[in-house]
C-alpha cells in the first residue's frame, strides 16, 4: 500500500491528512501516519501481532481512540507497528490486526514523542470513495 | 495558514481586547497581553479564534486571557488563562493539557562561571547519563504499583521519603508539590502503567535541562532572598512534567468529558475543550485525577534534581553544602486549581485553568511560602536554549486583572517542521557550541525542531508582562549547558 497520509504542519504540534476509500483504509492509513511520526515505518518488520477492539459514539471518537490505543500499546510494550487490517462496522465498532516489531534502537531511529491524538478540530470528510481526515497531535 | 481576520481593540498599554459579540456564544471578552508588534505575529495564526471560543466556557468569568506567549494549540490556545465559577462553572482538561504539570524547578548554586566553564562537557555529560532522557527512556527508579499510588498520592512528598529531596525543597514548591485533592482511585491502570516505569524522566520534546548563568539582575533585594546574588553565578533549571501518566489522564477524562458535554447540554465549538461541571462526578473525578499527575510530576523533578545534585558532587569533586544547590522555586505552567479570587467585588471561589501560563501571586498572599511572603511568589519563565530565562515575582495587579498569572515561557512562532526545515543542513549543536552552549541531546529531530528561530524571543515577552505590571523582573539568565530530551 502507497503512502495515503500526509504530515502538516501545526505551531506547537504536528498534523496527519488520512486519505482512504472507506473507513477501514482510512483507518489504517492514519495509524501509518502516526508512526511515520515515529519512525521509518518502511523500517518495521512484521514480526508480532497485535488484536485491538475498541467502540466509541461516532467515527471521530473512534479515530482518536485508535491513535491513542496504538501510542499506549508502544509506550509501554515498546512495540512499532506498520501494516493494519482493519474493519470498522456502522456501529462505530474497530476491530484491527496490527503488525510489527519491537523497537530495536540498531535499526529503528525514533523521531520524536507524541504524547497523545487530539480532537481538535477532529473532522472525518467524504462519503463512498474517498474519505480524509485530520488529525493534530499533542508533541 | 490564513491570518486571523477577527475583531480585537486596543484597549491600553499592551492589552487587546476581542470583544464578547465577535461571536455568538461567548460568555466573556477576550483579553490578550502583547504589543503592537507581537499582536501582528500572533494574527498570523489562528491562537486568537481560540482565545475567543476558550469564552463560550461555562460559568468562565472575567475574561478569556491569553498571556504574550500565546501560540495555536489545540482547543485551549498555550498561554491561556481561564477562571470559572466552582458553583455552576465547568472545568476542561484541554485547559491545562495532557502535559498536566509541565513545570520548571530551578535551582541556585555558590559556583561562579570561571569554576564550571571549562569542565561544563563533563558535567553535561555526566547529568546525561544520570538523568534519564529522551525517546522511550525508562527511570532508575523501580515503583510498585501500589507505590505507584503513593506517588500519585504524596506526591514530592514521596520524593523526600525515598531520599531525592528534603523539607526545604517541598517549602519553596508550588503547593509543597502535592495537591490535597489527589485521588488516585480515580486514576486509570492504563495511566499508572504508562507512568510507573518513566518516573524520573526528562521526556523530549521541549523539555530540558539547562547550566545558565546569570547574566542580569533587575531586583537585587528580591534576588539576594533567592539566593541569587551576583553576576556569573551559576543556576540550574529543570523543565518536565507528569509524562506517560499525565496523557493517559487527559486523554482518559477527555473521553469522559466528551459524554459530559451531551449529559449536561453544554455547546462548545472545539470537541478539545469537552469539559463538565466542577461540581459534578466528572468534574470531581478529573480534578482528583489531575491532581494524582500533577503530584507525579513534582516528585518526577525533585527525583531529576537529586540525580543533578550527585551529577555537581561528582564532576565538581566538591561536597554538596559547598556547592550550594539549593531549590529557588518550582512552578507548574499547566494546571487547574481552586482557588479564592475577587470577582466584582465578592471573593468567590473558581476554578483557575492555567495553559501555558504560570501562577504570579503577590507579596502577603498565603499560599506564597514563607521565605518570600515579602517579595511576592518567584516566576520561572524559561526561554530557548539559544537565548536566556527570566526569574519574576507575582504582583497586585495580576491578582486583580489575570487571577494572579502571568506567562511561561517564549512561546512557539514557528511549527516544528518548519524549524526543521529552516534548520536543515545547519548543525544545530554547532551553532550553540559557537555561542559558548554545549548541547546534548538524544535526538537530532528534537534539537532541530527547539532550535531558537522557532521561539519569539522570551524578553519580548517578558518586557509585555513587565510594562502591564502581571509580574516584575528580578533576574535574567543564559544557558552555557543545555540537554534536550
């Protein structure tokens, strides 16, 4: 899979853009976003997996609690991740396989701390086709 | 980004205000402190909206105010100010942030700068191995999970027992570094595993330690009870917060809140500024939560001031009471509180948000410790490592105008990956090494990203806060050895 997010910039923080044909793409492809802020993600090997269920009250919500389920599993598992399947269902329900490795400081440069997703002006656009979303981080 | 279009008025010597009917919903006026040419960089971005939608809080009272540091944050703009009502107002942890007590410790030394000048690599070096720093960095420090609560509870208490500190140090923190309110039941497992390993961390990002030297002296009297006595007198100032712990809190409560805002009917214009009633079990839960981090994050510095403490011992080969390395003060700049404030003549109670900004209370008031109830609370404001820190006291006058609070530091003007850029191809390190800075730091990318073009420069915004009389100068220092996380 190509690449569907791009960094912005923000003062304080830094942003994603998270382009996808539906939500599962879109979602996939911001959890890429976000360790591109961490790392190299063409760097990480899928070694481990990981299975993540969440539900939340609407698709933002989700988004958020996604990106934040992912910083806590790599903080304290000390865990990467760069390939997603994810499927997320009408009822605001995320189930996701996360693959990747642990961070080993030979081959992984670490970028930066992100300390958590926002909602700040948290906005999932489009319909069948395309969907974006932006996302500002807390560095 | 688009410049800030709204409507703002000058409305005296280094205030602006936005008034209330700039949007529907706004409960007060915005009030920003800046001058004529700071207002103009501010305008560029969008810190201003945010000033404004800050005021739709309920129960906010007074004004929303933004501090000269103000920059573009995310619901709360960093370097707001915001104080409601504990009996019918709300409180948003977007209004004190995910880093709940960030702060700054700085500590005064009897060393002169001719005597740590040149061993100031070994000594940099030395506290870069013992302080933990940087990208993942894990503590010396082995807490239980049960101890973990004690911690959260006790806070720089903890720290004292354990040995990192000493009843003199608790005397000139903030709060004695532990907020009463603490409950840490009402602290996620989730947050107690994220912060268990990292206490006694520096983190990255912004946070730093800094050897400064002073440089200036404004207040000599004020600066002689500091301690701080001459010119060339070397200090250290430490900046970190509340780490893993502090996140998972915010972001926790941010989820509880964002139900509040539907249960109790509350519209905001920003989903970061979710926030619910003080007097309500979601209010009382994230304050009792906040409370748990903000304590973390007191012992998290006195612990990182202990291991600066051995690092001085160590590379200097002098005894402690002959270096002299003694805590001026210890000051949170992201935080709520509860505190009694004159509101159209009542002392009322309120809730006081502090984003970016710091507590600047007067000479007399109780809660300034004993050593300095006649000069007023000492303010740390650190600037970038490139230029220097200022050292204030709390005044009259931001008791009565800004709820006693003043700025925090220098304050973004330039995103991060635009320093980068701006920075790229430059050695960051060598350009401060040539400015007589040695600069340690464990990743490129942050150094980068801190470099100072990013920054306004921190006594343009010290000046602002000066001439409108919220806090007055005593001292200013510069860096000669930085870390970055």
């Amino acid at each position: 899979m190509e690449n569907k997010f791009e960094v912005i910039d923000h003062t304080a923080d830094i942003g994603i853009v998270a382009y996808g044909g539906n939500l599962n793409e879109l979602f996939a492809n911001a959890a890429r976003g976000l360790f591109s802020l961490i790392t190299d993600i063409d760097k990480i090997a899928s070694k481990v997996s990981k299975k993540i269920e969440l539900d939340d009250r609407d698709p933002e919500s989700l988004l958020v609690a996604w990106l934040n389920d992912l910083l806590y599993t790599y903080e304290v598992g000390s865990t990467i991740f760069g390939d997603f399947d994810v499927t997320v269902s009408e009822d605001n329900r995320l189930s996701a396989n996360c693959y990747g490795e642990k961070v080993d400081p030979q081959r992984h440069h670490l970028r930066r701390e992100i300390k958590a997703a926002t909602y700040h002006n948290i906005h999932i656009a489009g319909a069948s086709g395309l969907y974006s979303a932006r996302v500002i981080f807390d560095i | 980004m688009s410049q800030w279009q709204g409507k703002i008025n000058k409305i005296g010597e280094c205030r602006w205000e936005i008034p209330q009917d700039y949007k529907s919903g706004m409960k007060v006026p915005g009030l920003v402190y800046a001058d004529d040419k700071m207002l103009n960089v501010i305008r560029e971005e969008q810190s201003l909206e945010q000033v404004a939608n800050v005021a739709f809080l309920p129960g906010i009272v007074g004004c929303s105010m933004a501090m000269p540091d103000i920059h573009w944050g995310y619901g709360f703009p960093i370097g707001g100010v915001a104080a409601t009502k504990v009996r019918d107002g709300v409180v948003s942890p977007g209004g004190v942030g995910y880093d709940i007590n960030c702060g700054v410790r700085l500590l005064r030394t009897d060393l002169d700068e001719k005597e740590v000048k040149p061993k100031i690599e070994e000594l940099i070096n030395h506290l870069f191995r013992n302080v933990p720093s940087g990208l993942g960095s894990e503590g010396k420090i082995k807490v239980s999970e049960k101890e973990i609560d004690e911690v959260l509870r006790l806070g720089a208490e903890w720290a004292v027992k354990r040995g990192y500190g000493s009843e003199q140090d608790l005397e000139v923190t903030e709060e004695r570094g532990c907020m009463k309110m603490a409950n840490p039941d009402k602290v996620s497992a989730r947050a107690k595993k994220r912060g268990a390993p990292q206490l006694g961390t520096l983190g990255s990002g912004n946070h730093f330690l800094e050897v400064q030297v002073v440089r200036e002296i404004y207040d000599t009297g004020a600066a002689r009870l500091m301690g701080i006595t001459h010119m060339g007198q070397v200090l250290l100032l430490i900046h970190t917060g509340s780490r893993g712990l502090g996140h998972q809190v915010c972001d926790d409560y941010l989820r509880v809140m964002g139900e509040a805002v539907r249960k109790y009917g509350i519209a905001l214009p920003d989903r970061q500024l979710a926030c619910a009633p003080i007097e309500s079990d979601e209010g009382r839960d994230y304050l009792a939560a906040m409370a748990c981090a903000a304590n973390y994050a007191w012992a998290n510095r006195l612990c990182i001031a202990h291991w600066a403490r051995e690092s001085f011992v160590r590379v200097l080969g002098k005894k402690i009471e002959d270096i002299g390395l003694e805590q001026v003060y210890d000051v949170a700049h992201n935080i709520a509180k509860i505190e009694d404030h004159m509101v159209e003549g009542k002392r009322q109670k309120l809730c006081i948000h502090r984003k970016g900004a710091t507590r600047a209370f007067p000479a007399g008031q109780s809660d300034v410790p004993e050593k300095y109830k006649s000069i007023g609370q000492p303010v740390l404001i650190p600037g970038d490592m490139g230029r220097c820190s200022y050292i204030a006291l709390g005044t009259d006058r931001a008791m009565q105008e800004t709820f006693g609070s003043t700025c925090h530091g220098a304050g973004r003007v330039q995103s991060r990956g635009a320093a980068r850029r701006g920075s790229r191809g430059v050695d960051v390190a060598a350009e401060l090494a040539a400015k007589g800075i040695y600069v340690k730091a464990d990743s490129m990318e942050s150094l980068a990203e801190e470099a100072s073009c990013a920054y306004k420069d921190v006594t343009d915004v010290v000046e602002v806060t000066h001439k409108a009389g919220i806090s007055k100068k005593v001292a200013m220092a510069t860096p000669i050895g930085v870390i970055k996380g």
